[in-house]
C-alpha cells in the first residue's frame, strides 16, 4: 500500500490489541448473524411464510449484520470508511459483471418464492426437464426426472421458461383417441366404451367419462375419450394403461376392431355409369 493511500485510510497507528479487538468483533458478529437468521428462519415459518422465502429473508439479514460487524472493526482499526466505500463503488461494478449470472439466479429464486408457480413436490414440466421438485434454493431448482435422475436447472432458466404444474390441481384430465370401422354401431361404441372406462380403478366418477365421436378418417371414425383421474405422473400412466386396455376389451366384446390404416385404390372403370347416361362409345361409321 502506497503511504499517501494509507494515510488516507488509516487515521492512526493500530496496535496489536487493536487488531484482536476487530477480529473478535467479527467473529461474533458472525455467530449473532448464523444464531439471528437461524431463529428468524423458525419464526418466520411458524408465523406461516413457506420455509424457502423464510430462508431468503434470514440469510439477507445474516449478510447485514456481518456487514454492520466488519464497519464497526474498521472503525475499531480507525480505518477511514470514505476511500474505501469509493473504491468499493468502483469494484462493484466489476464485481457485478463478474457475477451477473449468480445474481440473475438469485433474483429469479426470489421471484419463484414469492410467486409461488410451483412448490416443493410438485410436479412439473420446465425447459425441456419433467419430474418432482425436490429443492427451490437461492440459486437454482432440483428436479428429479420420472427415471429417477436428478437434475439442477437455473431459476433464471426455469423463470423465463413456460412451466406446467402437473400436480397444481388434484386431478386432470386425459384423452384416448382411436378409430372404428364405418360399418360399427357408433351409439354401441359410445355406451360400451364409456361404461368400460367408468369402472377403471382411479378414473373418477364427477365429472364422469366422455365418448365423442370426432371425425371421420381416412381408415374409420375417430373416437376420443376423456376421462379425469389423480394428477400424479405414475398414476397418469397407470390410468391411462388400464383404460386403454378397458377400451381393448369393450370393443372386442361387441366385435369391433379398430383399422389399421388403409388405402382404398378405384379406378374410373370401376364407377358405375349413371342411369339415363348417354354412351360413352362413339358409333360406327355406316
């Protein structure tokens, strides 16, 4: 350090004692910061704020008490705060850019608590990834994939994502979609369809079942059924499983089965003229 710099920001001489005395404030101005937010954290918690924004709050305040301690052990040193806050708005600025992403996150973490789109357990779909929410931290969330693998996303990429909350809502709902023949009975289908898928396990009763018939294709009818069932990912599959095999069944019951794509290829000689139509040959020179 260059003498005039450090006339500049040490106003007299420091002593050894001077220098434990600053230590010593530090050190337990770090305590009163870890034993302040920690106890902030339980209370903000039993008053009803969610313990990831209780988190928040309690580190915040933890980062300004340590800071209160560091000024009074400068003061302690007889330090010059003035040059040294003037070189710290010239480094912020560095440091800013240097740590623009940690920052992005940790404002973004902010937001999701306070927004609140989603919760630990919940399950979503976000940028690409699927699954549980194991963790919703200062800095990123925790997925755990439906195969079981787990999976660290930035807040900053989950908030400028579209997230779909599988779990926000008790139940959901799904469709099947298949085809019949032209030649079934469409209001049999309709009945013995939705009675089959009425009595899968999970499929709820209110609101009950549809059966639409919803087009007609090039290899049959269209037909789609939608039903609501518990919103959980494994129980989707489960349900969706067990009421397409329903749906299998129900038909080969009443003897319908569902086309495989065809084509049906006719050529104008196979039309049928029409009647009264004039012939199409033209006569013989006499």
């Amino acid at each position: 350090m260059t003498p005039v710099l450090d006339t500049a920001i040490f106003a007299a001489e420091r002593t050894a004692s001077n220098y434990i005395v600053a230590a010593a404030v530090v050190v337990l101005t770090a305590m009163i910061a870890v034993l302040m937010s920690r106890l902030l954290a339980k209370v903000l918690t039993q008053a009803g704020l969610r313990k990831g924004p209780a988190k928040i709050v309690a580190r915040v305040l933890a980062i300004i008490v340590v800071f209160i301690g560091i000024i009074y052990a400068l003061d302690i040193l007889d330090v010059a705060i003035g040059p040294i806050f003037g070189a710290f708005g010239f480094s912020s600025v560095i440091v800013a850019f240097a740590f623009q992403g940690i920052i992005t996150n940790f404002v973004s973490s902010t937001l999701l608590h306070a927004r609140e789109p989603f919760r630990a357990g919940d399950q979503i779909e976000t940028g690409g990834f699927a699954g549980t929410v194991l963790e919703i931290n200062s800095r990123d969330v925790v997925l755990l994939t439906f195969d079981g693998n787990q999976v660290i996303i930035p807040s900053s990429d989950v908030l400028s994502n579209p997230i779909h909350n599988m779990t926000a809502d008790p139940i959901r709902r799904s469709q099947i979609m298949f085809q019949v023949p032209y030649r079934a009975d469409l209001r049999l289908v309709q009945a013995t369809v939705g009675r089959a898928v009425r009595h899968v396990e999970s499929v709820l009763e209110m609101p009950a079942p549809d059966v639409f018939v919803e087009s007609f294709d090039d290899s049959g009818i269209g037909i789609s059924v939608r039903f609501w069932h518990p919103s959980e990912q494994l129980t989707t599959n489960w349900v969706r499983s067990e009421a397409t095999l329903a749906i299998d069944g129900a038909l080969r019951e009443i003897g319908v089965e569902v086309p495989y794509p065809h084509v049906v290829l006719a050529s104008a000689d196979d039309q049928p003229e029409p009647p009264n139509a004039e012939p199409t040959s033209r006569p013989k020179d006499s």
